[in-house]
C-alpha cells in the first residue's frame, strides 16, 4: 500500500493486569508512576488496514 493515510496510534506494551496492578498503585500511594515505557507507538494505514513502522525495512 503506497497510500499516505498513516495514523500514529499507541498502545500497551506491557500486559493489561499489570497496568490495572500500577494504577491501583498509584492510587493506593497517592503517587503518579512513570510512563515512560507502557505505551509503544505504532503506524496504521486508514485505508488498507496495515499496522507497523514505515520507517523500519520490513
């Protein structure tokens, strides 16, 4: 697909219960954890559906 429809979209890099796991954390502690690390982005293509990174050779 050579359309240029890319869509920068993020998502969990670390396991759903995990994350729950560390919100109740942070509530519980009245800290904030970081959030370097929990989302990874990725590119999805509106019109073909294709998800990756175009900068990295496939």
């Amino acid at each position: 697909c050579d359309s240029h429809t890319m869509v920068r979209r993020s998502r969990l890099a670390i396991s759903r219960f995990k994350k729950l796991k560390m919100d109740f954390c942070a509530i519980c502690c009245g800290h904030r954890y970081c959030g370097v690390g929990i989302y990874e982005s990725y590119y999805k293509c509106s019109s073909c559906g294709w998800k990756g990174d175009p900068n990295r050779s496939p």
